[in-house]
C-alpha cells in the first residue's frame, strides 16, 4: 500500500566547483596544463593574460562600479522558465567519484609490427607465414609465447576453420624465433636465453660454458647455487664468473628492447614546488608552470553589459544572454579554482617543509621525521582525502633531488631509548647494510635485524624482511656473487 510520509534528511552533496577543484588538485603540472588549453578551447569567455588594473584612470573605479550595479540590478529570473539555469546544476562529469582517466597512445611501430615487416621479407610460404602471423599476435608484451601451441591449433580449427598439426605450429615458431631480437617467441625464459646464446659466437670459451649452464644447470643458475655448478661442471670459479657475466648480458624481455631504443614515449617529470636554501634559510614557490594568468574575456564583459542595460527583450535576446552568462559564470569558477588549487598546494607543502624541517636543510634522510597524512591534515586543517590527492602527484624539486611528496610520509618507530623515529630513516640503514656487505656472503635477514639492535633499533626479522622486499631488494642467496 502506498503510503505518503513527510521526512527530513540531513545529506552533504558536492557542488560542481567543488568536484572541479578536486579533479584539478590531483592533477600533476603537465595534466594541468592541458587541461587549461581544452578549457580556453571550449570557453571563449577565458583568456590567457592578466587582470587588467587601470589605476590611473579615475574613471575607471567609477565604471566598474556602475557595471556592477547594472548587473545585479537586472533580474535573469524574469527571462528563465525555471528557477536555477541547468548550467549550474550540471558539470562536464559523471560523478564525485568517477574520474575520467584519459589513455595516452604513443606512436611508432611495436616489436609485433617489426617482426610482421622482417616476416614479409623471408622466402616462405602462404601457408606458413599465416601460421607465423597467428604466433606473432599470440606473443605478449615481453616478447614470449605464453599459450600452448595445442590451444593455439584449436583456435585456428574453431575460428578460421584451418586443420594444422603440431609440427606445422612448431616449424612456423622457429621461423618467429629467428628473426629480431634475438629471444623472441621464446616459450620459458630458459629458452630466450638459449635463443639469444645460440647467435653468439661459440668459439669463445665463456660462450660455451653459458650456454652449458643455461640448459643443463638453469635451476642451480637461478637459485645461484654456484657451488652445485662448479662441482659438476669442474670448471674454475674464473670461468663461471665470465661466463655468468655473458649471461646476465642477455636481454630476458627481448619484446621490451624497443623501449631502449626511445620509440616508446618517455614520460618526464616536472617538479610541482621548488625548494631551495639561502643562507640556512628554506625558501619555497611554486612552479610558474602551475600559476597560469586567466582572466575573463573583456568582450564577453561587455556583451553582458550589453544585454542587462538593453530594452528589448526577447527570446533570441534570452538565450544570447543565458550563453553569455553561462560562459562567465565557467570562466570565474575556472579561475578561482586554479587559484584554491595554488593556495592548496602551496599550504600543503609549506607544512611538510616547516614538519621536515631539518631533512631539507641537510639532505640527511636520518633526519626524516615520522609523518603521516593525519598530521599535515590537522595544521592545515583540511581533509585526509585532500592532503592525500597532493601527495600522490606532486613532485617537489630539492638540492638534493626531486621527490614524490609521498614519498616523506612513513610511520613511526620506537628506539631503545624511546626516541620516536621514521620507518624511513630504518630503511636508509639497512639500505647501506646491504650496499656494504659482501657479495660473496650477503647478509641473511636475521643477520641484518641483529645490525640495526645494534644501532638500537628493536625490529624483528619479518619486519626485516618487509622493509627490505620494499625497497626491492632480494634474498640473500639472490644477492650472493662469485
């Protein structure tokens, strides 16, 4: 049954300006600017300049205001059918939540296209260069042949109706195997490898011995059990040390080199602060890059004037003037979001500089104070979610490096003193533990916790462990060297 009630709910909605300022504070500068040249594109009301300021003319203090009179004294709502224009009830989004993420294409030939232009150039059969065809856009990024060539078969009878035997399949992978880079179209890394060994020249002493342990003492290799090798192989800890040498040489994502090679597109970081010390003194601005000068269109000004002091209203009269103010109206909350941003931005790391205080001063990472997000929050009394969008994309440009902001944030730790440090100032330590120790007999994780109980700090081994797998920093019996 249908029932009619009266209730009162308490709801906190964003406004457009607000999801807006949000959207552009986590932008980085280089997204930013972008997003500036689409909005002058679409706003003609917006222009690149400053404000101009006619002092000097006395007149002109007495012209603006007489504008502004005209304007507020015109009421829109006499020529509106509803009480708010759409305009401000609408923005050119889906939602609070739903961030529209762009995917940037970079040009240029991928190793596929490569491989299918060198396939055109070999002296092989229809039949077999459809079947290479069909393995080249069966590889993966790394340049390996992940899926089974019995799946592969079945593909082919399902789709194309093709019948194709295994041999046919195999003949057509080694055709892929054989042209560049070497390794690709290879099934195990095992296999790349041997793929790349097979084109060096096997005259070479090290050569011979690489490829030997590649194919029959892989396992041992990459568990760096050297002994195991030596043993059986009777060779000289010399000769495995070159030959270990060729292999590491070796390229094991042969579908990535063209990534060395600069066709792919290099995403450059430009610094969103600049940090500098003058006379022991911090000194902080922001990037000229992140404080564009906007102002309004002085013809759409006038436009307006125009239609608020004009006689005659009709309905083109209506919509002229609806367009118009909805242009300003984007033009002022574009503007002032820029400049919230920059007052955000520049309160935000004003408080991680004054918190980190000493660190910027010296360079010394011991120096890094515990911080989290909570602690900036509460002196610039803004928001968690707030100070957590400026930290995650913004860069700031120090005399001795360029940092992720995010990257000063880190929890705390108790010393035996009691002293409260940073989690940071841990990893740095164990950092140049692990950069001092020998190769030959690496630290093991409970060697390493005893080394920092020594400098005082009470850790256990997992947590050993988990600082040392954030810093991607392997086993000990993965750092071990000949």
């Amino acid at each position: 049954m249908l029932k009619q009630s009266l209730q009162q709910k308490l709801l906190q909605k964003l406004s457009p300006q607000q999801i807006q300022l949000m959207k552009l504070l986590q932008v980085p500068t280089v997204e930013l600017e972008q997003r500036i040249k689409e909005e002058l594109e679409v706003n003609p009301a917006l222009e690149e300049g400053k404000e101009a300021e006619n002092t000097d003319d006395p007149t002109h203090e007495w012209e603006e205001t007489e504008r502004s009179e005209a304007q507020e004294e015109f009421d829109f709502s006499e020529y509106i059918d509803d009480d708010t224009p759409s305009y401000k009830l609408s923005v050119r989004n889906k939602g609070a939540d739903d961030d529209e993420k762009a995917m940037p294409f970079a040009s240029g030939n991928t190793f596929r296209d490569q491989l299918t232009q060198q396939l055109s150039l070999r002296n092989i059969t229809d039949e077999e260069e459809a079947l290479a065809q069909t393995i080249i856009g069966n590889l993966d990024d790394d340049g390996y042949l992940r899926r089974d060539l019995e799946n592969i078969s079945d593909d082919l009878a399902f789709s194309q109706n093709i019948m194709v035997s295994d041999e046919e399949l195999l003949n057509a992978l080694s055709i892929i195997q054989d042209l560049d880079p070497a390794g690709v179209g290879a099934r195990t890394l095992q296999e790349c490898l041997l793929l790349q060994l097979k084109r060096k020249d096997h005259h070479y002493p090290s050569i011979k011995i690489a490829t030997e342990v590649v194919e029959k003492y892989f396992d041992s290799f990459t568990k760096k059990h050297y002994d195991r090798i030596l043993k059986r192989m009777e060779i000289s800890d010399e000769d495995l040390k070159v030959a270990v040498g060729e292999i590491t040489k070796l390229n094991p994502k042969p579908g990535n080199s063209q990534a060395e090679s600069g066709s792919k597109t290099i995403q450059h970081i430009v610094p969103d602060f600049l940090l500098t010390v003058e006379d022991e003194e911090l000194q902080l601005q922001l990037n000229a890059r992140n404080a564009p000068e906007l102002r309004i269109n002085d013809g759409y000004k006038q436009m307006m004037q125009g239609y608020a002091e004009s006689k005659k209203k009709d309905k083109k009269q209506k919509e002229a003037l609806l367009f118009v103010k909805q242009k300003i109206d984007s033009a002022k909350w574009f503007i002032d979001a820029i400049k919230q941003r920059q007052h955000t931005l520049m309160m935000t790391m004003g408080a991680i500089m004054d918190f980190q205080h000493d660190y910027f001063l010296t360079g010394d990472e011991t120096k890094l104070k515990p911080m989290i997000l909570k602690d900036i929050a509460e002196i610039v009394h803004l928001d968690i979610s707030t100070i957590s969008r400026v930290a995650n994309s913004k860069y700031v440009q120090t005399p001795y490096g360029t940092f992720l902001l995010k990257s000063f944030f880190s929890e705390s730790l108790s010393t035996e003193s009691g002293e409260e440090v940073s989690t940071r100032e841990v990893k740095k330590i164990l950092q140049d533990a692990i950069d001092g120790e020998s190769k030959k007999k690496p630290l093991t994780d409970e060697k390493l916790a005893e080394v920092l109980k020594e400098k005082g700090y009470q850790i256990a081994r997992r947590t050993v462990a988990k600082y040392r797998e954030q810093l991607n920093i392997p086993v000990a019996r993965l750092r071990k060297q000949l």
